[in-house]
C-alpha cells in the first residue's frame, strides 16, 4: 500500500515536469533589442557623391554633375555643394557656379568643414570677374516691358543681369505681346548695354465677314425686289385687258387688283431693305480697309426704323 502511495506521487511529479516543460517551449523567446537602422539616404548620397568625384575626374563631366545633383535630394553637405558649383564652372554655367560656391561657403561656415572653408573663398575670387552681364536701358515706353533672358524673366526692378558668356536670347514683352527680340552675344566679364528699342504693335486684322455678310442681304433683297416688279408689271398687263379707259373694272379685276397691291408693297419694302443693307455693307467694308481714324470709323452706323409713311433709314459716317 506504501509502495503504490509512492508511485502515485511520483507519476504526479512526472507530469508536472511535464507540463512545466510544454509551457517553457511555448512561451515565445526573448529577442535582443534591434540596434538603429542606418541612414539609408546619407549613405546613399555618399554613395553618388562618391562615384560623381570619379566621374569629374574621369572628364565625365555632365554625368558627374547630374550624378551630384541627385545626391544633393537626398542629403546636403558643403562638400557636395562645392562639387557641384565646381562641375558647373567646367560645363560654363558660371552663373550658377557663382551661386553654389557662395552656398557651399554659407554651409562650411555653420558646420566642420575645413576642407572646403579652406578651397572656396580662391574658387570665388577666380569666378566673380568672368561673369558677363547685360545691362538694360529702358527708353520712354519701355518702362513697363517685362525682360526675358534665354526665356526666364529677369528680375523687373533691376538693369544688371548677371549671365554665362556665350550667345543668349534677350526679349521684351509689353502686355503680353513680343516687342522686342535679339540674340545678343558676350564674353568672359563683358559687360553688354541694350537699349529696349519696341517694335510698333501689329496692325490687328479689322472683321470684313459681316459687311460681306450685310451687302449680300442688301443684293439679295433688290433680286427679290426685281422679281416681284416683274410679278406686279403682269398684273398690269392682266387689268388693261378686264379694265377700261375711264378706270372702271369688271368684278373679276378685283383678286388681280389685290394681288397687284400687295406685290407693289413687297417690291417697295425690299427695295428700301435692300439698298439700306447694301449701304450698310458698303460701311462696313470701308471701315474694315479705311485708314481713317478710329473714332470715326467708331462713329459711323446705319439705322432702320419704321415711320409713318413706311421705313426710315438714316446713318452716321
């Protein structure tokens, strides 16, 4: 009896271990803290800094540049910054070398860098009297015209403007519309005075459709007046047959009498139409090839109104 009591207690213990071992395995193991990712930008712009400084020295210029300019999204640096004024310098874009040496300056001056602090300063001395300039006079008329150098507009307050050496496109415009055009050319330091002489506006083409438009309704209605005076003349010759001399007619006379009426007043009304359409035509036309002033060309009008005897028509010229 003793004995069993002892296995059954050690059958017990067993499976406790047991179980204590299963809930060991599942508890979930203990990760070590993760150390801090690494910048992946700043080494990635190093990266392309890097290989751009290959590049430059290889005589891949262009490449280099545009390589420097990539990394220089992703992270700014005086070196960078100097790199890249310095391959643009190569490539002839002193303008914009000129503004990343001073640049690259401004960040070396706020951080360690002695690299470039040390470099910079001789790099900008050298740079400064090769830059070409244009500068512009702005006679009577001109003083509101917008200045355009290569398609970028020039600062509006300003006569200096700072460029590359080399050919450039210089353009005025005044309300929108080019008054002046020149390609201008200057050398390393030169500096080029252009006077912004304005062309004339153009000549705005003057509307000819509606006095083509009027004077074809003018024709039109003297055709139908035509017609209906041929119409009205066979009438006539109807009634001198139903008709006698003292004016006295047959009953029969009396549609062809109505028609003849209302044939005449058709004919009058588009004679008066139509020679008041083709005059105003006329007006229209004249103002369109006339070198007449413009306030007279603004004054001139045709009216039709009715009246008490039928239609008026009056005009302005």
């Amino acid at each position: 009896m003793y004995a069993r009591s002892v296995r059954k207690a050690m059958w017990a213990v067993g499976l406790a271990v047991a179980l204590l071992g299963a809930l060991a395995r599942a508890q979930p193991e203990a990760t070590p803290p993760q150390a801090a990712a690494p910048s992946t930008g700043v080494e990635r712009a190093r990266a392309l800094t890097e290989r751009g400084r290959d590049l430059l020295t290889a005589g891949d210029v262009i490449t280099a540049l545009a390589t420097f300019r990539e990394a220089a999204q992703l992270a700014e640096s005086p070196g960078l910054r100097f790199n890249i004024a310095l391959a643009e310098e190569k490539l002839g874009q002193l303008v914009a070398a000129l503004l990343d040496y001073r640049l690259a300056k401004r960040q070396a001056a706020r951080g360690d860098a002695p690299q470039v602090s040390a470099s910079v300063d001789a790099r900008i001395a050298a740079l400064e009297p090769r830059i070409a300039a244009f500068t512009i006079q702005r006679p009577a008329g001109a003083e509101r015209a917008t200045v355009f150098v290569d398609g970028v507009a020039a600062a509006h307050g300003g006569s200096r403007i700072a460029v590359d050496p080399g050919p450039h496109r210089v353009t005025a415009l005044v309300d929108g519309v080019t008054r002046f055009e020149r390609i201008v050319r200057v050398g390393e330091g030169e500096s080029r005075a252009i006077t912004l002489t304005l062309s004339p506006l153009p000549e705005r083409p003057r509307p000819t459709a509606p006095g083509y438009v009027i004077g074809g309704v003018g024709l039109a209605s003297l055709a139908v007046m035509g017609v209906f005076i041929g119409l009205r003349q066979g009438v006539l010759a109807d009634l001198e047959k139903l008709c006698r001399d003292d004016g006295h007619c047959a009953a029969a006379a009396q549609e062809d009498i109505d028609r003849g009426r209302t044939y005449t007043g058709v004919a009058e009304v588009t004679a008066v139409v139509g020679t008041v359409a083709l005059l105003g035509g006329a007006v229209l036309l004249w103002r369109a090839y006339s070198n007449g002033s413009d306030e007279r060309r603004g004054a001139a009008a045709v009216v039709v109104r009715a009246g008490a005897g039928g239609l008026l028509a009056s005009g302005v010229f």
